[in-house]
C-alpha cells in the first residue's frame, strides 16, 4: 500500500528534538509505511512558503511539535495550525500534537485532539528520552495504520489528476500543478492497486543514515550495559547484524521485563527502545501476571531475573515461581532469564533446570541476552 505522507510542522527552535523524532520514525520509512517531509527538504530555488503549502495541504499525517516556541511562532499559528485544524475538521488529514516540551495547552485550537506521547507527559520530562520517543512512535504507527485501513475500505472512485507528492526524505519536492480533491487522490491506490510508491524502494534494505545512527546508539547502549557488568563486549559488527534483524521484524514488539530492581537493566533497556521495542517493567511474580492479564497490547516476550524478595510456593527461585505460572497461561510466552551467576558449573546447573523446566534460554552477559531477545522474537 502507498507510504502515508507526513508533515512535520514545528518550530526552528526544536530542530534537535524534530530530528530526533525522525530518528524513532526512520524504522516506518525503512518499512515504506510513512513518507515524511519538513522545510528542511526545501532545496535552494524553490519558494519555500508554495513548497510548504504544498506539502501541508496534501499530507495524510501532520505532527504537530508542540512546545512554547511553537505556540509563539506567527507563521505556525496563522498559517500551519490554521491549514491543520482545518483538515482535521473536514477529516481529509489525521492530526497528532505531539507534546515537546512543558507548555500549557488549554484553549489552542488542537487542544481537542488526542495527543502524545502517553497522557501528553512532555518528551522532555522523561528520565529515558528514548522511551519517551518509542511511545510516540507506537501511537504514529496506530494512527498511520488506521489512515491506511481507511483508504483499504474506501469506496472506488473515478481516476483523477495526480496531486503533488513528497519525495524522498531530505531531497526537492516535487511542484507539480495538476491536483485532485484531497479525497479523490488519497483512495486512488488504496482502492484499484494503481499507486506507485515515490521514493520508497521495498528491495533496497541497506540501512539509511537515520536507521544507521539508531543501530550505533543500540550498539553504545549494550557496550556500556557490559562495561556495567564487567564482561566483555560483543563488538559492533555482531550487534549491528543483531539490530537490523530486530529493526526488520513486520510489528513492534513489547517485552514484559520482571526485575525487583529494574535499575540494573537500564542500559539493555535503553538498547531496545533505540529499535522501538517497547519494555514494561514489572518488579514481582504477582505483579508480572497482573500485568498480562490486564494489557490489551499483548507481548511478545518476557524477560525474568533469577530471584526477588518474595514468597517462592515451594518452588527455589521466583523466577521459577513466575515460569511455572506462566505455563498456565493461555499464550505460552518465550521467557528468558537474565541472572548474574557467573561460575561455570553454577550457571550450567542453573541453564539446565531453567530449560528443563521450560525456559527458552538465559544469559548473563547484554551480548547473550539480546541474541537470545533476537532468536525469541524471530521464532514467536
């Protein structure tokens, strides 16, 4: 199906945090889900106020990148913000403020729309930033995915005149004159399988620079998890060829993480968020099992230490204790543990009654553990 294309619109002052954005949504574009554009791709030549208006009044997505300097912006106020609302309110554009930075809201004109990330917690209040992105990324992706279902159950429509695309990220736009109603254009592909994709090429994987730095901030994450450790690192080419497998999974993937000290996994955690895998902490068995029963996401994979103060039920370990719970579940889970028993004959010992008992592996090293987190998530 044809990319959705989406317009940033924000303020100057916010360039970092628009371009760190884009770093969280390289993994759509990759996946030729979203064609993104912003003033940036204006090439010396063009006239910036057509270019922009162009992009703005045919984009499927607009992000609205909201802060006090987006709010004090002239422009942004009289023409963006006005050519946004307006869309949302006919329905011919989706429209997402995302909250940059703490700024009060009420009575703007998009104060009505639902926003992100989570309960419009600013991205900059977060203590992980890229947590904060991988929660704004996971509500794009929903909000592309129902752009591109509603355009799947569209009614046919006569062909009409091509109006002006995107490009490719960063490059000229292109200035094309002939344009159809918003409408019309938009179900042309989706309905008859005609629309050709620009700029998106689903047989050139070769990562761009934007899934390029991702891969080096997964990479300096789990170097400095095993500094943190003690242990040695697995090198960059290995983590790089563990990236993009995790980067070319088809979904996003959410992991249940049980760890009475979570603190301890912040940098493995950090490396998944830099590939948009979304981590749910959990600190106890009984909180693990609340935890699944009540998410409507679901997960994909659960991560356990080996013990917690808590009571065991005759079993030697919590995490045992957890395993043997979730046997009982409806969805058998792939669990594995990450524990801190380094002794040769002890971690045997411990390795063979995990798997015994059902486990799909453990580790003690980042290097192992995310791996094992590929092998898992590739085989569920």
């Amino acid at each position: 199906m044809e990319p959705v294309d989406l317009f940033y619109s924000y303020a100057h002052e916010d360039e970092k945090l628009r371009d760190e954005l884009d770093g969280h949504l390289a993994l759509l574009r990759r996946k030729g889900v979203i064609r993104p554009w912003h003033d940036r791709g204006i090439v010396p030549g063009q006239k910036w106020d057509e270019a922009i208006d162009t992009q703005l009044t045919h984009a499927d997505l607009i992000l609205l990148l909201v802060s006090m300097d987006f709010l004090n912006s002239d422009y942004i106020w009289g023409k963006e913000l006005a050519t946004a609302v307006a869309r949302a309110e006919r329905g011919d554009a989706s429209v997402v403020p995302v909250l940059l930075r703490a700024v009060d809201i009420e009575g703007a004109p998009f104060a009505h729309l639902q926003g992100l990330p989570t309960d419009l917690r600013p991205v900059t209040s977060w203590p992980n930033r890229d947590e904060a992105w991988t929660d704004v990324a996971k509500g794009i992706r929903r909000t592309v995915e129902n752009i591109q279902q509603r355009w799947a159950s569209a009614p046919p429509a006569s062909p009409a005149p091509s109006a002006p695309r995107s490009s490719d990220f960063g490059t000229a736009t292109a200035t094309a004159t002939a344009t159809a109603p918003d409408a019309d254009f938009k179900l042309l592909g989706a309905r008859l399988g005609a629309r050709t994709k620009k700029g998106v090429s689903t047989a050139d994987k070769s990562p761009d620079p934007l899934v390029r730095r991702m891969m080096a901030g997964f990479t300096n994450e789990l170097s400095v998890a095993a500094r943190m450790r003690g242990v040695e690192d697995i090198g960059s080419d290995e983590a790089e060829d563990t990236a993009l497998a995790l980067i070319d999974m088809p979904d996003q993937k959410r992991v249940l993480w049980v760890d009475d000290r979570p603190e301890g996994n912040r940098h493995e955690v950090a490396a998944l968020a830099k590939l948009q895998i979304e981590t749910v902490a959990a600190h106890s068995t009984e909180e693990a099992l609340a935890r699944l029963d009540a998410d409507e996401e679901g997960f994909d994979l659960v991560i356990s230490d080996w013990s917690r103060p808590e009571a065991l039920e005759g079993m030697p370990s919590a995490g045992l204790k957890l395993l043997r719970a979730l046997a009982a579940q409806p969805r058998r889970l792939p669990v594995i543990f990450y524990h801190g028993e380094f002794d040769d004959t002890r971690r045997t010992a411990r390795r063979d009654t995990l798997l015994r008992a059902g486990a799909f592996g453990e580790a003690v090293r980042p290097g192992e553990l995310l791996a094992l987190v590929r092998t898992a998530l590739q085989s569920a």
